[in-house]
C-alpha cells in the first residue's frame, strides 16, 4: 500500500447542547510500517449477556487512544450500544452520515472496502478524560445497525443460492478489516451476546488476532467451555486457512463493594462474594496467565479471601494491553486440552452444587394474577 493513500474519515466537531452535529472532512494518513506490523484486531466477547463486553471494549479502546494510538471502534452487535455510547444516534444512522458496520448485501457485490468512517476524537467523554498532554490518538468507528445481522444473513442465503456469483463473505470481511489496519493500532470488535448462527460473531472471530472474554461470575464462567470450542471451530484452519484461531484473555470484571474496613469486609462477605472468589479461583487454577485480574483483589488480612473491586478499568486495560504485547505467551489453544476442559467443568460444577445448596436460586418467589 502506498504511503500517500488516505482515509477519509468525517469528523464530528464538539458540540453544544444546542448546535447540531457537524460533519467535516479528515483524512488519515496510513501508519508507519512499524503500527502497521504491530496492529491487532481484537474482538470482545461472551455469548453471556451483560458482562461487561461494552464496556470493557471503550474503555480499552478510549485509553489506547489516549496513548496516542488510533483505534477503529467496530460495532458488530445489533443492539449497537458502543456506537450508542459513542455519542452516535439513530438520527445520524438516519440520515447516512454513519457507515454502518456491515450493510452486507451491497458490500458483498463490491470489491472495495468502505473508505469513509466518522471520526469522533471530540465526543464529549473523550475530551474530559483526554489528560494534559492534550495528545491522543484518532477514533473511528463503523456503527452498529440492528438491520446489520438481518442483512448479512439476507446476503448469507443469496451468495450460497447463486454459487456461480459466490463471493465469501467472510473473507471479504477479513479483507475489509484488514483493509484498516494500515491507518489503526487497534481495531475493537464489539459483539452480541450470542454464538450458534450468529454470522457477525462469525465473522468477528474468524477476522480477530485476539478474543477478550469478559467473566463476571459463575453463569458467564459457566459458558466457557462452550465458547472456547466454538471459537476454534469458527476460526479453523479449513474454515480460514489461518494457523490458530485467535488467542485468548480472560478479564475478570464487575466488582462488589470494597470499603476497605478488614472488620468489616469480615463480617460482610456473603455468598455472592464467596462464589465469585470461587468461580475467579477456579478460572485462575485452571488458565494461569491467560487470566487478566486487576479487577479482583486479594485481602492479605484474610488470607485467602479476594474479594472484587470497583472496576479500575485504568488497571484492568494496562494490564490486558501489556499481556497482549507480551509475545512470549503462547496462544491459547496450545495449552487448551481435553484435561483443562474437565479441570474447569469440574471445579465449576462442583461450585454450582454447593451454591445450590446453601442459596435458594428464587428466594421467596411470589406470584401474583
Ligand atoms: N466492570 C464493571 N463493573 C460494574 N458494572 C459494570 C462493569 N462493566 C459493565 N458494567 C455494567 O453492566 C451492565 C452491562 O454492561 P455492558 O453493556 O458493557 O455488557 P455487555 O456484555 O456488552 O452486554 P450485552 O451482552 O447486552 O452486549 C451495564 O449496566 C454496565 O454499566
Ligand atoms: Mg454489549
């Protein structure tokens, strides 16, 4: 690609209350080799709704951008809430001044990727938080549409009706992604809470470098297996052609309250705590370093208590961003077997049962006509 090639991005200025958004042209210019070589597409991930996906992927994407990266923010999920607390509205989808994510059914007959995102370095959160420096990387994103997955499976059944005219889809997905890496150091996929049939998870997963699973607790921990399998099988060697299928992080998000007071972090830990203590314990045990935990805390005072903290999501990204440099790990499905695979089940299970024992699931259920 030639250094001089441009992407045309549309920028939104800063606004007030009372001014309309405003559009204005911007170009990027394509990254030197070395962000070229570095960049790295990483898809967000649990088909357990509210994990914390979402938020996890802006506040990663927003802090590499504070370090001067540029991050392309790509909403796969139909509920489109990233590009929702990006500031953008169903208005703006409206009236086309957005790309959304993927509008299969035209980009499908195209050869091209889409070469103008908006461009929202001044939206509100970002400005307050930016730091002194004033310096902060470019955001872009490719917004979220609920028609997105309609769509692609609408382009899905008439390419597989009409062989002759196939194109793969999902390698036009890859191509179009990758299309981008030359202008971004961080391309953040965020995605549905959902696996089987859901072909821009799909795509997501066969495209991405890296796959970051939020866990909140035990029913998100619950569905790991059954994601990490799933995961494999859609980035497949045959499927893909790739060599492995992404690599793998575990971040341990959500918090309970941590006031600080031994005594009293005594005398409160409930059930609730002691079971994400457990299900954390048994993810640690069980994938080591592919476990980012600066959301948890241990309690020296009680020795082998952790307990949760306030999400630090400074903390928790710093330390996902420094396992994703680190070259030395290997990929995930090196170290994933048939033993790992029971290891985790039956330690979970194990804190299943107990959990069921001591806690009803509906505590004094009421039903009213
Ligand atoms: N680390 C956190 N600590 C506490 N609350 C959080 C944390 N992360 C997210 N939340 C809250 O949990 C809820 C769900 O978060 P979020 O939307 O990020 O999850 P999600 O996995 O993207 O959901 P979905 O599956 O619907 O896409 C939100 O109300 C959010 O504010
Ligand atoms: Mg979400």
């Amino acid at each position: 690609m030639a250094n001089q090639t441009r992407l045309l991005l549309q920028k939104q200025e800063a606004r007030t209350e009372k001014e309309t958004t405003k559009m204005k042209r911007v170009f990027l210019e394509v990254l030197p080799e070395q962000r070229r070589q570095a960049s790295t597409i990483i898809a967000f991930m649990n088909n357990k709704g509210g994990v914390g996906k979402t938020s996890l992927s802006l506040a990663f994407g927003l802090t590499m951008a504070r370090k001067n990266k540029n991050v392309l923010f790509w909403d796969n999920d139909g509920q489109s809430n990233l590009t929702q607390r990006l500031g953008i509205t169903d208005n703006m989808l409206l009236e086309r001044r957005v790309n959304v994510a993927f509008t299969l059914a035209p980009i499908a007959g195209s050869r091209e990727p889409i070469r103008n995102l908006p461009f929202i370095l001044d939206y509100p959160y970002f400005m307050r938080y930016r730091g002194s420096t004033g310096k902060a990387g470019h955001i872009a994103l490719m917004a979220g549409s609920h028609d997105a997955e309609t769509d692609a499976n609408a382009t899905f059944d008439k390419l597989n009706r009409n062989p002759r005219d196939y194109k793969n889809i999902f390698d036009f997905f890859k191509q179009t992604v990758d299309f981008y890496r030359n202008y971004f150091d961080y391309i953040i996929i965020d995605t549905a809470p959902a696996l089987e049939g859901n072909i821009l998870n799909q795509m997501s997963v066969r495209a991405a470098d890296n796959v970051i699973v939020p866990i909140d607790a035990l029913e998100a921990a619950l569905g790991i297996e059954q994601l990490v399998k799933w995961i494999a099988g859609e980035a497949s060697h045959a499927i893909t052609g790739r060599v492995m299928p992404p690599n793998l992080l575990f971040a341990i998000v959500k918090y309970t309250k941590d006031t600080g007071n031994k005594k009293e972090a005594r005398n409160t830990i409930d059930i609730d705590d002691r079971l994400r203590n457990n299900v954390y314990r048994a993810i640690q045990s069980v994938f080591g370093e592919y476990v980012c935990e600066s959301g948890v805390k241990a309690k020296p005072s009680l020795k082998s208590k952790v307990t949760f903290r306030k999400t630090d999501f400074d903390a928790v990204v710093n330390e996902l961003e420094q396992k994703l440099e680190n070259k030395a790990r290997p990929n995930f499905y090196t170290i994933w077997n048939i033993e790992k695979a029971d290891e985790l089940r039956n330690s979970l299970e194990a804190i299943a049962e107990t959990n069921i024992a001591k806690k009803p699931v509906f505590k004094n259920p009421k039903y009213t006509l």
